[in-house]
C-alpha cells in the first residue's frame, strides 16, 4: 500500500490509498487509522453536521436526534448536527458504510449554518466537484469505496 496526497487546486487536498494486488487487512487497517487522524485534526471537539444522501433506515443520521429533511433534485438528503465532534463519534462515522461510499459527508457548523445554508452547500457540491465552492465550510467526505478522502478547506 502506498499513499498518494495531492491538492485540488487553491481549496482542498485529496489523500488516496493506492492499493496493490495484495492489499492486506493490515494495509486497510493503517488507512482507516490515517483518515481518523485526518478527521480528527480537523474537526475534535467541534460542531459538525453530518449531511447524508438518500439515507437509509438503518444510518447514522437517525441515531443523532434532530434531523432537516432536504430534497435536491428529487434526490433525499438529510442534515444532523453533531454538536460536538468526538473520538467516539469520529470512530462510527469511519465505520458506517455511507461514509466510505461517498453517501455520508461532514461539513463544519461553525458557524452555525441553516437549513438553507446546507442546502446550497450541497447543490454546489453536486455541481462543482473538483472546483472552488467559494465557501468557508470545511467539507471531508471519502470516495472510491473509501480509498480516497478528500478534505476541501479555504485554510489548505
């Protein structure tokens, strides 16, 4: 396994995990280590919002309490704040298969960000992949079936 960091232009980075034939359990056990730390150096002990696509019965977003529906082109999203980001937290989100399919992202909420907010967070997202969303939210979200994290910041 080896690692590759690159920068998407001037507004984030994205770190892969380059898998060889042979991936070991151990190699996916050292990636999961890393994007913990990642996410935790970014967002330990701070209001997030977890923004999930087409959420099934069984996601994390229903296990936080307060919810906001939003609906995007007829597809379902919905938005939970976390009001205080934990190693514990941190460590489930990693876990959850949404997180890892691109189904699950986690945006800062400071400052707190409404229902509106978020909603036009991620029409831009959808849109703008690989371009600056001209925003001051710290977005992380994994790709790829986790093997890419990508980290899209006004401060990288």
């Amino acid at each position: 396994m080896s690692i590759v960091m690159k920068h998407i232009q001037d507004f984030g980075l994205e770190i892969e995990m380059i898998q060889n034939e042979y991936t070991s359990y151990s190699d996916v056990q050292k990636w999961r280590q890393i994007s913990e730390c990642i996410i935790r150096l970014i967002y330990m002990n701070q209001p997030v919002y977890i923004v999930t696509k087409e959420p099934q019965k069984w996601s994390l977003c229903h296990e936080i309490g307060v919810q906001h529906d939003i609906t995007i082109q007829k597809k379902r999203y919905i938005a939970s704040p976390v009001f205080m980001c934990s190693s514990q937290f941190i460590a489930s989100m990693l876990e959850d298969d949404e997180f890892e399919r691109d189904l699950l992202w986690v945006v800062s909420a400071n400052p707190q960000p409404s229902t509106e907010d978020i909603s036009e967070l991620i029409t831009l997202y959808n849109k703008n992949y690989h371009q600056d969303l001209q925003t001051n939210r710290e977005i992380v979200r994994e790709m790829n079936d986790g093997k890419i994290l990508q980290w899209r910041s006004a401060h990288v």
